[in-house]
C-alpha cells in the first residue's frame, strides 16, 4: 500500500484496524490511539494526541498549534514555489510516500545540486531537542528557515526574497491574513505554519508499541530477541534511549561513531572551522567541514565528527542510513556497529565491537522492522504532494 | 500508633505532676501515681500508664517526692518505647542505681535490660529473648554473606577482560546502593540495584549477566549494602 | 622545539655530576648560539584534537607529555587497556610541536609479569619523543623490579633539561609483609595489587633513597627550578587506599629550600591539584580506568573531574601535558578522553581561588 512496507507478524487492514479500536474503547483498556483526533477545545487550538505517559513535546510560547496554521503549514509543505525555480518544496526530500525522507544518499536540490548530508525524516521530529544532524537549530521553526536560502536545497536569495514571493500569491495572502491576522506575512509567519503541521507528523502504534503495551504476540520472536540485544549484549539503548516517557530511540545527544572518517584531515579542518569564525549553517555546507558535525556549532574538540543520534521510529522506511547515507540497509548498519565503528582519535568510547552472531544481527533487524507505524497510511494519505 | 498521642499527653501532664510535686487530682487524662511503702522501707514510686497495661516501679523514690530530672526523663522514655507494645502487659522495675531494668511481661519472670534499643528483641517475642547462640549464628552467616560477596567483587571473574569491581569501586565507593531504584542513564529506565550490577558485568566487564536469584548476585548486593551501612534511603538520587 | 638532544640522563644512585643552574646553561647556551629563536612571542600549541591554549615559549619554557598507569594484562594488542595506551602514544606522536620529552609514571603493567611489561615496552617504543620511564608498584612487586630493571633501568635517578632539574623516585617502597607469610611472588604482587587491601602497607621514599635524594639535591642551587616524577603523591590524601607517602614529610623538609619545586605522580588516576609550604603536586589521569575520589581528604584546591561514565571505555581517562615556564613552574592539561581538556595554570595553583572542593559523588 503506498510502497510502504509493513513486516510484521500481522497486517492490519482498515476494517480489523476499526474494530480493534472499538473493541479498545468499549474494553476501556488504554490503547493507543489510531488516530490523532482533531480536538477543538478552545477555539483552533490543538491538541496533539499522544499515548499515555508520552511526554508532551515542547512547543515554543510564541507559536502555539491551531488548525488553521497547521493546515497553511501543510500547504507550505508540498509547495514548489517556496524553491527560487519552482522545483523543490520541502516535501521534495521530505517525501510522505518515502517515510518523510527521499531515499537518495545524500540530499539533491535545485539544479540537480548535491547537498552534504542524508535527509532525515520529519516523522517525530518535534521530539528532538535539536534540527539537523549537527544540532544546530534547535526549534522546528528555525530548522524551516535555512532550507529555504541554502543555495544547493530551495535556492532562494534571501528571507525577505521569499517573502514577497509568497506575499505575491494571493492565496497565501488571503490564508496568512485569516490564520495569523497577518497582513505583513514574515519569514517567522511561514516557518512557524510549517513547523506547526510538522508537529502532527508523529507517529506511535507500531507493533514494537502494542507489544510493549503487553501485547506479546505484537513482534516475532526473532524482534523479540532482538529488543533484548538492543538493551543488552548490543549496548544500543544507551544512545537511542527509549522508555514509555520518551519513546524515540535518542539520547538527543551527539556522538563520533567514526562514520566518514575516510581520509580526511579533521586537525587542519577543524582549526579552519574554529579560526574562520563562519556560520555553523554555512560550514555545515562544505564538503570537508560537513564532516566536523557537532563541532561546528560548538568548536569543542570533542565533538569532531560527532552527529546526532538519530530516531529509530519507521527506521525501515528511511534508507540509506547515517549522517552521509552510507550504509544502504539495516542490515550493514549493525554490521556496523558490530565492527567498532571506524576507528579514529574522536571515536566515541562507547563503541566497541559487539561479537554478535549472525542470528542476533538478524534479530536486532526484525526488531528495528518493527518499529514501523500503522498510523503511516493515515497520515500519507490525503496528502497531494 | 494512636496510643502515642494520648500517652504523650499523658506523660507531660504527669512528668509535671511528679517535679512540681502536685498531689494526682482526677484530671480528664491523667497517670496516676501510687503510694506503696513495703514494710523494709524501701521506697518506690509507681507510674502506670493510662490504659493500665504497663507499670513502671521506680525503686528509690518516695511517693510525693519529685523524681530527679535524670530519673523521670528516663522513666518516660521507658514508659514511651513499652507503650509501641500495645498487647503486653509489662511491669518494668528501675532500680535505684545502675543502668539494667528489669521487665516482667504478661505476668512472666523479670528478664533484664540494659538499653532500650532491646526492648523489640525481648518483647516482640512475648518476654523471650533471643539467646546468645542465636545472635551469634546471625551474626556469622550474614557476615558469611558479605565476605562471599567481597570475594565475587574483588575477582575479575565475572567478566572476560580481567576487570574487577574494585578497579572503579575501591571499598564499594561510588556504588550508593541506597540511591536505587533509580533512573540509570546507561539503561534507560528507573531499575535496582542488581540491574545495575548486571550492567556492569555487562559493558564494563565484557561478561554475561547473572541470573537475579544467582547466590554471587546476591552476596554482592550484600557486601556493597554493608559497605554504605548507615546511609539515608534516598531512591531516584543522581 | 628540540627532542632527544637536551638533558643528560642519569642511570647512576650517585650524584657524580649534578645539574648545573639555569644561570649556567644560559649562558653557556648564549654563547654557543644553541637557544631557537623567536623567543619570548606566544605561539598556539595545536594538539590533535585542536587544543586552544596559549603558552608563551620562554628561552626556556618547554613542554614534556606524561603518560602513565595502563596496568596492561598480557592479553594483546586487542585488549582494551592496550588499546588506550595506544591511543596514548598515537595522540602524544600527533602533538604539533613535539614535547621535549614523555615521562612514563609507572605501572606500566598490572601484576608486573615480564609479556605485560614486554608488551609495554613494545607499545611505548612507538613514542616519537625520547622517554624516561619511572616505576609503580603493580611493576615492581612481582619479582621486586628484576624485569623492569632490565628493561628500563635504575628506577631512581635525576637529570636536568633546559635549566631544570629533574628527579625520578621510586615511591612505591613498603616494608616486607611477605617473607614472614612466606607468599610466592603472585601473592606478593596480588597483595599489592589491590587498592583497598585492609592489611596493605602505605608506601614510602624510604631512607636510603631520602638519603640520596639529600645528596642530589645538595649539588642543586637553592634557585633551580625543580621538578620531581614520583608515583605515590608524595604528600597525605586518603590512607586506605594508599593514595599516600608516609615519609611525606621528611621528603617535603628536603625540597622546603628551593624556591620552585613541582611534583608530579601517578597512581591516583584522577584530576588532583595540590599545594603543601612551597611545592605544588599534581596527580595525572591513568589510560586504563579511573579511580573514584576518596571520602575524604581530598586537597582543597582540587576542581575534581565530573564522574566518569562506564558505559564509555575511555571517559574519566586519558593523558597529560606539563608546560614548564620559563620561570620554573607548571601549567598542565589533563588530555581527557571523550572531554574537553581541563588546564590548570601555575597562578591558580600559587592564589589557590576559586575551587570547589568536596565530594564529587
């Protein structure tokens, strides 16, 4: 359906899936919920639906979710004309029949111009504390504004450039007045509707959920295996962190696990980086600095080569995988891991090799397939990108 | 636990009654107090508590004397720590001189006390006090426990790379099994004590955990709980 | 900055010819035009990793790395102790400039058997800088210093550098608890091995070498700066687990009249800043994992290290750098793993504000 794989013991058609949710709500028995229900308390505010326990995610004062911005935001989001040439929107690497990536290795632009970096997904990231693979945006918001002027994604010459090509549409004009009492639209206006709709795009009622919700036939065996090697023997809870209050798979933190470590000089990189002063969003651009991660937002030496550790929601989804799209499935990713890394000065000391067995590499596989959401088709759908 | 209130109440207004010597009027709670003068001369005062169950025989004391400071504190403290028997009847006897007390519960033959801290040894079994051999027959096999347990702790056994706890935990220091359960950042989520050792054996040692009923797991938590005797319960602590 | 060429190293108990002063080697170094130029202007050190501090290159100020307790078990290159210290060696190798000289603080293997110090010895053969080696008591106790003697040398001696005048002790000497038990040599060692042994016996100079510690230093004028490599702290901190000397006093009385003395030990594998009448001690990290801090006695100006994660196999370790200055003092940076380096300069150390003190657990 919609090039979407589900791998799960069971596949829930619409039909089964209603009448479990009946079921639930009869039962009384905290299910999660299926849908996100557009609940109208007051006026447009919305509310997100979130499973019990499931810490709300933070929500900057000065731009509080109503429908009305979530669907201008919707709106922006499959709209090539926020790109200089018409070409690209956002929805262009952030794809909903891709998992909200694009599958390429390394993002493409305008032009056809390559960027740095493996598009991540949008899917859940309002949970993270930061943007980018660096961190260096750390609201919704302010991650929507650099796409748009970087000149190898959106291409746009500057904010107010797209301003007023947005202005220019009355359609917009028209929205941006009714939504936001806008008769200026700004770049904050645009950025926060975006930010908005993208923090409906979350996802929960993955199989690996109902099991942990004491579902135990949920997850195969072997996925089952697989989440005790997570926290065990494959030592990968420590960095994709997950319990029942934050259920993402990231410590949000920044890790060196020595992913493009290939050849190049990180000294003379990063004292370049460090002297130069520039713009994190800038270096963050460059082939060799890209490579810096996390140190080019913060200039400690600690953080060379350190990226953020990504979610694992709909992980099967998102291939190819890491900062630089270099390993083409899950499988080669916990080969990966299983090796040590890629040694270098920087390595992360918590990466070590994991002497696991051909077995336990196909568990902990099954397991990551199972975090793949049921609630994916309800939110590609409806969509016209 | 409700006796507490009443007696407190009881007490002070007694304790009051006893040094300013007032005569026992018929108050709306009080203790009373007794004179008994035994043929030898041997005087006594007796306190009794409100509801009549514990008696405390205070030998040196005249009855419409005011005890000395020492003597009363001391007799309300008794009279306080046998009021947490609610069942018993007890007839304690202080002597005028000398720190052991004597107790006689439910009518049975006195035993002796020296420090209210054995009261509950004595009393919880109804005035049979727990023998010598029994004390030290706990006293060895718990300490049997721990030096298991100091034993597994200081062995690299438990993992493959020769790492022992004591190389980051000299004296069990920095273990602070009085914090847990506690959310553990490596795991993830709040766990105990003995989530947290398997860890260790886990990573640090490159090991394989121990089942949790495992007589090492157990002797370790044992050796490391001995180690920070005497700390404040503080779970969930960073 | 030069490597092998400066300092005359004494293998000899004997102080035959003692350092000359830093007035001396000025003026030789003057007239023989052997000083570098550019002295006197600050130049960034560039460390791998991109250390941002400044020092001032002096005519004499110059820079050693001090490696130490990697406490290697014979299980290989693979093992992770022997991994640290090789990652040591290779950050130590990619300094820009090269350190004059790398001191190694001692134990250098766990149970002092000959294939832990020969896989040392190999390991550390890869330094690119000229080396001197003290000894630990995990070197030592096996078979009372027989391999390590073969292989490094005379574990006491002293040698001067660009006006410095460097000592190296062995301060790990306890009286004899084994002849009396009778233990084999593995008991012996195993005795040792362990930090919290309730019957250890604290560690101490000892007469013999307090006595020959007296006669190098009398050749020593009262103004050279001085710099001692010892293992134990050379001063009080915790009994239990031996982070201790117990002629501490006797030795600290020998080194009162000079006016610039520094130690530098080992063995406490933690951050330890400490200032006792004029010396200033500092205790440097270990490669192989960190001891925790000590319930108690913990000197006062001492900012501890946060505590180390054990889910990382290197946090809470690594290795050091000493900046001597040209007037004789230290700065150090404790090279940590995983973390930003933490510096100390010599002005915190001598105006002792602004520290916090106290447990860190």
């Amino acid at each position: 359906m919609l090039g979407i794989r589900i791998k799960s013991g069971i596949a829930f058609t619409g039909a089964i899936r209603n009448a479990v949710q009946i079921f639930c709500v009869v039962l009384g028995v905290a299910c999660f919920p299926h849908l996100v229900a557009f609940s109208q308390p007051k006026g447009d505010s919305f509310a997100l639906n979130l499973p019990p326990g499931v810490l709300e995610p933070i929500i900057p004062e000065d731009n509080p979710l109503t429908k009305g911005k979530v669907d201008l935001g919707k709106k922006l989001f499959f709209d090539k004309r926020l790109s200089v040439d018409d070409t690209v929107s956002c929805a262009t690497c952030h794809d909903p029949e891709k998992g909200f990536a694009d599958g390429k290795v390394i993002a493409v632009g305008i032009q056809d111009r390559k960027g740095t970096r493996n598009s991540p997904t949008v899917l859940n990231a309002a949970f993270f504390d930061t943007q980018f693979w660096d961190g260096r945006a750390i609201t919704l918001e302010e991650q929507a504004k650099q796409p748009v002027i970087n000149p190898k994604e959106m291409g746009m010459s500057s904010h107010s450039a797209l301003v007023e090509k947005i202005s220019n549409i009355p359609d917009y004009k028209t929205s941006f007045k009714a939504v936001l009492a806008a008769d200026q639209i700004t770049i904050d206006h645009i950025a926060g509707a975006i930010a908005s709709f993208e923090r409906t795009l979350i996802t929960f009622n993955a199989p690996f959920d109902r099991f942990i919700a004491g579902e135990k036939g949920a997850m195969s065996e072997s996925a089952q295996r697989g989440w005790q090697l997570f926290q065990g023997k494959a030592r990968c809870i420590t960095c994709h962190e997950f319990n029942r209050s934050y259920p993402f798979f990231t410590d949000n933190k920044f890790h060196n696990i020595g992913v493009a470590m290939k050849g190049k000089d990180f000294e003379s990189l990063a004292r370049k980086a460090a002297s130069r002063g520039a713009n994190p969003s800038v270096l963050a651009q460059e082939e060799g600095s890209a490579e810096l991660g996390r140190y080019v937002v913060t200039k400690e030496p600690k953080d060379i080569g350190a990226f953020k550790t990504s979610g694992l929601r709909n992980i099967a989804l998102t291939a190819p995988f890491l900062h630089d799209g270099s390993e083409p499935t899950l499988e080669s990713v916990v080969e990966f891991y299983n090796k040590g890394g890629i040694p270098n000065p920087n390595l992360d000391g918590g990466i070590r090799p994991l002497g696991l067995s051909e077995e336990e590499k196909n568990d902990l596989v099954a397991f990551m397939e199972s975090l793949t959401s049921d609630d994916l088709p309800r939110l590609v759908s409806g969509h016209n990108p | 636990m409700k006796f507490i209130n009443i007696m407190f109440a009881c007490l002070f207004m007694s304790l009051a009654m006893f040094i300013h010597s007032a005569k026992a009027e018929d108050h709306a709670v009080s203790a009373t107090q007794q004179a008994v003068q035994p043929s030898d001369d041997k005087a006594v005062q007796i306190v009794t508590s409100c509801d009549g169950r514990k008696k405390i025989i205070v030998e040196g004391c005249r009855e419409g004397e005011a005890m000395p400071e020492q003597k009363a504190r001391k007799v309300a403290e008794l009279l306080m720590a046998l009021m947490e028997f609610c069942e018993l009847e007890i007839t304690a006897k202080i002597p005028k001189t000398g720190m052991a007390v004597q107790l006689s519960v439910n009518g049975e033959p006195y035993i002796t006390i020296t420090d209210i801290g054995e009261l509950p040894l004595v009393l919880v079994h109804g005035g049979k006090p727990h023998t010598e051999r029994e004390k030290r027959i706990w006293a060895a096999e718990m300490d049997r426990m721990i030096q298991e347990g100091y034993a597994v702790f200081h062995d690299s056994a438990l993992g493959t790379n020769g790492i022992s706890c004591d190389m980051c935990h000299p004296d069990a220091a920095n273990t602070h099994p009085e914090t847990y359960p506690k959310f553990q950042t490596q795991i993830k989520k709040a766990v105990l004590l003995r989530d947290m050792i398997n860890w260790c054996i886990e990573n640090p040692q490159e090991g394989k955990k121990l089942a949790e009923d495992d007589p090492r797991m157990k002797a370790l938590e044992a050796y490391i709980l001995s180690a920070r005797a005497g700390e404040k319960l503080e779970p969930g602590k960073h | 900055m030069s490597t092998k060429k400066e300092g005359k190293h004494k293998q000899s108990l004997y102080p035959s010819s003692a350092g000359i002063s830093r007035r001396e080697f000025l003026k030789t170094a003057l007239a023989t035009g052997v000083l570098a130029t550019g002295a006197g202007c600050a130049i960034r050190v560039s460390t791998s990793g991109a250390q941002q501090v400044e020092i001032k290159q002096g005519t004499n100020g110059f820079t050693i790395a001090y490696i130490s307790d990697s406490h290697l078990l014979a299980r290989g290159k693979e093992h992770r102790f022997a991994k640290a210290l090789i990652k040591a060696v290779e950050d130590v190798n990619n300094l820009k400039p090269q350190p004059d000289f790398v001191l190694y603080g001692g134990d250098l293997a766990q149970l002092g058997l000959r294939e832990e110090l020969s896989l040392g010895k190999d390991i550390i053969a890869e330094l690119k800088p000229k080396l001197y080696m003290m000894v630990g008591e995990h070197d030592w106790y096996f078979d009372m210093g027989e391999v390590w003697k073969e292989f490094f040398g005379k574990p006491t001696y002293s040698f001067d550098h660009k006006g410095v005048h460097f000592i190296v002790l062995n301060s790990v000497v306890v009286e004899d608890y084994w002849s009396e038990a009778k233990m084999t040599p593995m008991e012996r060692m195993l005795f040792m091995a362990q930090l919290d042994n309730p019957k250890g016996r604290p560690f101490t100079v000892g007469e013999e070498q307090r006595k020959w510690l007296s006669d190098d230093l009398s050749a020593v004028s009262k103004d050279t700066p001085i710099v001692i490599f010892s293992h134990s702290p050379l001063y009080k901190y915790y009994k239990a687990w031996n982070f201790w000397t117990d002629d501490a006093e006797d030795v600290q009385k020998l080194l009162a009249p000079f006016k610039t003395v520094t130690v530098i030990h080992g063995h406490t594998h933690q951050v330890l800043t400490n200032k006792v009448g004029n010396i200033a001690f500092h205790g440097m990290l270990s490669t192989a994992w960190p001891w925790p801090y000590a319930p108690e006695g913990i000197p006062k100006l001492t900012m501890q290290m946060d505590r180390p994660d054990p889910f990382n196999q290197f946090d809470g370790m690594g290795w050091g750098i000493i900046d001597t200055l040209p007037n004789g003092h230290v700065n150090k940076t404790y090279k940590l793993w995983e973390r930003n380096p933490m510096f100390v300069s010599h002005e915190k150390v001598s105006t002792g504000g602004g520290f916090v003190s106290g447990h860190s657990y």
